[in-house]
C-alpha cells in the first residue's frame, strides 16, 4: 500500500512525513522571502532599468499587492479543487514568475518586472494556505504537529528576516536578477517532491462563493493599493481616497455576504472565538512592526552609515539565528503551556526590541545595538508558531484552509499597514525636521526634495565642503524620524502584548466558533488556552 494517505494520513511513515515537512518548508520559505529580498535590490534595479521612485515601489510592492488580494481566494480554491493540487499550481506559476523576473531586463523593462512580481504574489497566494492545511493533515498527533508547526513557522520568519542577509551579497556578485533566479532551481525541486511525497487530500464538495471571491479580491486590492500609493502620493490624493472608498465599500458588502451565504468563503463568526480573535491579532501587529522595522532599518544602514549592501545584509544575522531556535521551541511551549505565554512574551520582545533601536544614532556602533535584535528575532519566532497552533486547535479539519488564508492575509496587510502608517510617521517628521535644518543653513524649506535627491548616491567623505553640512542635515534628520517611527511600532506592539494576554486569559477557553459536523470533530487540545 502506498504511504501516500488520500484524505488521511495515518498509514504516513515517519519518512514520508519528514520529506513533506521538508517540501512545505522550502516552500513557504521562499514565499516568504520574495516579501522583503527585493528591497536589497532596488538601487541596482533603479539604476539598471531606469526605473523611478513609482516603478521601484511597485517592484517591492506589486507582490505584496496581489498577495494579500488573492489570499482568501487561494484557500477557497483548495479547500473546493485540492489543498495539494492548488498548492503544486501556485508554486508552478511562482517558480515562473521568478523566472520572469530574472529574464525581465531583457522582455520590457521594469513594465515586465513588475507584471512577473505580480505573477509571483499569485503563485504564493495559491500555494501559502495549502501549506499549513497540508501539513495538518500529515500530522495528526497534536504534540508532533505542534514541533512541526514550530519548524515550518520558523523557516517561514526566517525567510523575511534572512531576505537582505542572502539578497545583499548576490545582489553585489550577480546583480539584481540573482534574487530571483534563486527560487528557480528551489522551486523546480520543490514541485517534484509535491508530486512524490505530498499527500493527495481529497478536495471538500462545496460551491464557489463567486462573489465573495470577488469582493474580498477587489476589497483588498484597494485597501493595498491606497496604502501602498499613499505613502508617496499623500493620503488626500483623490487616487488614494478613492481606493480607500471603494475598499470600505466593497470590503463591507464582502461581511454582509458572508454573513448570509450558505457556505462563505470566510466563516466570520469565528472571530466570536477570544482565542482565535487574539490569535488572528497577534499575526496582523507582528507584521506590523517587523516589516515596519525591515524595510526603513536597510535604508539607515546603507544611505545614513554608508554601509555596502552586502554589510547592511548581514547586520540582520543576530536576529536570523535567533529566529531558528525561538521558533522550534516555541512550537514545544505552546504544546505544553498554550498560546497566551509565549504570544505575550514574543510581542513584548518585539516591542522592547524596536524600543531599544530608536536609542542610538546614525554613529553608534553595531555591537552596541545588536542586543535588539537578537530580541527582534527571538520575539518574532515566539509569535509565528503559537499563532498557527491556535488557528489549528480552533476549527474543524475542513476549515483548515480558509483559516490559514485568513491568518496570512492579516499577516500580509499588516506589513503593508506598518509601511504605510510607520512610513508616513517618518516622513512626516523628516520633512518638518529637515526644513528647520535647512532654514538654519540659509536654504529655501521648499527645495528640500531637490536637496536630497541631489545628495543621493554620495557619502560623506566625498561630499563636496558646501555638499557636506546639508548631507549632515539629511541624515540627522533621517534618523531623528527613524527613532520616532521605530517608537510608535514599539507602543503599538506592547498594547498588542497586553490585549492578546487579556483575549488569550483561561476564561476565554469555551470556543464560538461554529460547530464542525459530528464526522469531523475538532482538535481541541486541553493546553490551548492554558496559562
């Protein structure tokens, strides 16, 4: 008999299951990474596709875009066709789309970049909630599925944390188009051992909610395109207020959906569920702060410290080493004690973490600062995997998909809101701190942006002696609205710690979630909501 289970995997060797935690870890490792290993790049991509602020925004941006839009979309689809079979055609379109974006200095520009990106964000968005519904059904003991849950959420935040520390030093010895011919051979691989190893779980009889799918792709489309168009647009742009107005519309009409279809797309009464509530939380603030923190601490390193790429890649080792140890081990605390300790300690580190950043100056030595992000990483690998856990332990085995793409929908709009809200924050403080400088300097307040442009690309030691002062100003300044940005994601993240640890409390432990039929009862393990 063929080890391969068909919508069980009992009869699943101990072999069998070590390979398919491999391939869904490979997986979602490279998912995650395309979110941030691109930012690295940008520079060389400007410079090499001619390419302005617009274009290098959507390069970073477009995936995220589609990504978060279709998120929901690609666990209905599993849950209705096959978790396996969408998941091997989501990583087929995004091992494509990674080819095409290699390929796209030579197919049209950064036109061709952007639409291979966005082909990218379809691929992970198919393949990211089968992953974690594939992987329940693999295993099926409730404390070997937590170590596993552990592994496979730590090489997911590995791979946002350990994107500039791979991407920096290929970006200097292949150029830019290396960060993405890496997931080719990656991906090929991975397909072949979805084939071979990966159970084939039968998909659920169900109707497509057709137009839930359409207005939680549209409604979340809009949302993250006025977010991400805001930041360099203004937040009174029409385009922006417009997106906004038509994400509130057609993001409302999605809940009254949902709420009377016989079978939605997206079971809003289980956020009754304090557990899953805080769960669900707890993965949209992380992300939060930690892509806030991500994507402004390369920009410092590089244009304020002068640091090579390839340097400002391994500044985040600390915390990439300390990710692969927290996350296991979170995975076995939260077997025995629950979810509420170590989402409540992981948030707090986090928010102490980011704190403890904004101490110190453009000048401060590395070492000096390090301690921060060894927190960073230990607090981000305390929260992947009790997150998860809780999800699972929530809902019945058929709603397995649905909740994971809900988890990795707040995941992803909550990095597209920290570089949005935290972005404007920064802004905002360095245009009113850089004109007061450059009023002091004699300079005219409304030619700060043509300052800074011209000063991009030098450092200090080669400005000219009338370039020097303003190049001065600029990084203070830089710093200065760094400092108050990394402080709001701290104060954001710490209130987040306190309301998960109230949500999370053990009177929280009778659940609202829907009953599952009596043929699929749900996991419930006793230390869920332990304290």
């Amino acid at each position: 008999m063929d080890d391969r289970a068909t919508g069980t995997t009992g009869t699943t060797s101990a072999r069998r299951k070590r390979q398919a935690l491999a391939t869904l870890c490979v997986t979602m490792f490279m998912a995650m990474l395309d979110n941030v290993i691109v930012n690295i790049a940008l520079p060389r991509i400007g410079r090499d596709l001619d390419a302005g602020i617009s274009g290098l925004q959507w390069v970073a941006e477009g995936y995220s875009l589609v990504y978060a839009a279709l998120l929901l979309t690609g666990g209905t689809l599993g849950d209705r066709y096959g978790r396996t079979r969408v998941f091997r055609l989501g990583l087929a379109l995004f091992t494509l789309g990674s080819a095409g974006a290699a390929l796209a200095g030579g197919l049209g520009g950064i036109g061709a970049l952007v639409a291979a990106r966005m082909l990218q964000g379809v691929g992970a968005a198919l393949l990211t909630p089968g992953s974690l519904a594939i992987l329940r059904q693999v295993f099926t003991d409730e404390r070997e599925r937590a170590r596993a849950i552990g592994l496979w959420s730590g090489v997911s935040a590995l791979g946002l944390s350990v994107g500039p520390v791979v991407g920096g030093p290929m970006v200097d010895a292949f150029g830019w188009a290396g960060v993405f011919w890496i997931n080719v051979p990656v991906g090929l691989v991975g397909l072949v051992l979805a084939y071979r190893v990966l159970p084939e779980v039968a998909p659920r009889p169900r109707r497509v909610d057709a137009v839930g799918l359409a207005l939680s792709a549209g409604g979340l489309g809009a949302l993250v395109y006025g977010l991400v168009e805001g930041t360099g647009r203004g937040w009174t742009d029409g385009r922006v207020l417009a997106c906004g107005l038509a994400a509130a519309v057609l993001l409302g009409l999605f809940v009254l959906v949902e709420l009377r279809v016989a079978e939605p797309m997206l079971e809003l009464r289980m956020f009754r569920d304090r557990v899953l509530a805080g769960a669900l939380l707890s993965g949209l603030m992380v992300s939060f702060g930690m892509f806030g923190a991500l994507f402004f601490l390369p920009l410092m390193l590089q244009g304020v410290m002068r640091w090579s790429p390839t340097a400002a890649g391994y500044a985040g080792l600390p915390m990439s080493v300390v990710i692969v140890f927290a996350a296991p081990l979170s995975g076995r605390l939260t077997a025995r004690y629950g979810p509420r300790r170590p989402l409540a300690l992981g948030i707090a580190l986090c928010a102490v973490g980011l704190g403890g950043l904004s101490l110190y100056s453009g000048q401060a030595h590395y070492w000096s600062y390090a301690w921060a992000l060894v927190l960073l990483g230990l607090g981000m690998g305390l929260t992947f995997t009790p997150v998860s856990i809780a999800v699972l332990g929530r809902v019945a085995p058929e709603r397995t998909g649905m909740a994971s793409a809900a988890v990795n929908t707040l995941r992803e709009l909550g990095g597209v809101l920290g570089i949005a809200v935290l972005g404007a924050v920064l802004t905002d403080r360095l245009t009113g701190a850089l004109t007061g400088s450059l009023h002091r300097l004699g300079l005219p307040a409304d030619g700060v942006p043509h300052a800074v442009a011209a000063l991009a690309g030098h450092g200090a030691a080669d400005a000219a002696p009338a370039v020097a002062p303003v190049r001065a100003a600029v990084d203070a300044s830089f710093v200065d609205a760094l400092h108050l940005a990394l402080r709001c994601g701290s104060a954001a993240l710490a209130a987040t710690a306190v309301l998960v640890a109230l949500l999370l409390r053990p009177s929280a432990v009778p659940s609202a979630a829907p009953a599952p039929t009596p043929a699929a009862p749900v996991p419930n393990p006793a230390p869920a909501d332990a304290i």
